[in-house]
C-alpha cells in the first residue's frame, strides 16, 4: 500500500492536534503502516493535499467545509487516547480503499 498522507487538525494546530498525532503515530507503527503526519489548524487545512483527516469530532463540519470538493475522507476522533478505537476507524478506512 502507498504511503499515507495524513493531516491532523484543530482549531490552532498546535494543542490537541500534537497529542492525537503522537498517538496516531504509535498506532501506524504498530499496523506497520507507512505513513506521513502533518499537523494543522483548521484555517490551514483548506487547499492541502491529503488522503486522511484526522480531527475531534465536534471540529468535523468546519473542516469539512474548509476542504471543500478536495477528496479527502475526515474520520472524527471522539477520545483521543482510545487507541482501540481509532485503531478500527483506520482499518475501516484500509478496508474501505482496498476495495475501491
């Protein structure tokens, strides 16, 4: 599989952002999955390039909407330290690509 883009966001990139990217970072390396993580504030997200946004949930439709018509799949994070959990919102997501 290619290498991951990966964008985290929060309002200003730079508090919660940073945690769930440390976090996120030990999940991959765990799935052995290749991946590039870049933090970001929500006002920055709009034009980059990525196949995945990662972002709390009540952050979704704010960075939905400063994506625009970009194809870039958002998964809202609920608990930031629930690796279980964000560890199956990403193979639901591994799975959802191989198909396509």
């Amino acid at each position: 599989m290619k290498r991951l883009k990966i964008l985290v966001c929060c309002t200003f990139g730079a508090g919660s952002s940073m945690i769930l990217k440390a976090n996120l970072d030990k999940i991959f390396r765990k799935m052995e999955q290749d991946v590039d993580i870049e933090v970001t504030d929500i006002g920055s997200v709009s034009g980059r390039k990525a196949d995945l946004v990662f972002t709390s949930k009540s952050l979704v439709q704010q960075v939905t909407e400063n994506i625009g018509d970009a194809c870039i799949k958002v998964i809202p994070i609920k608990d930031y330290f629930d690796f279980a959990g964000i560890e199956i919102s990403i193979k639901a997501y591994l799975d959802e690509v191989k198909e396509k």
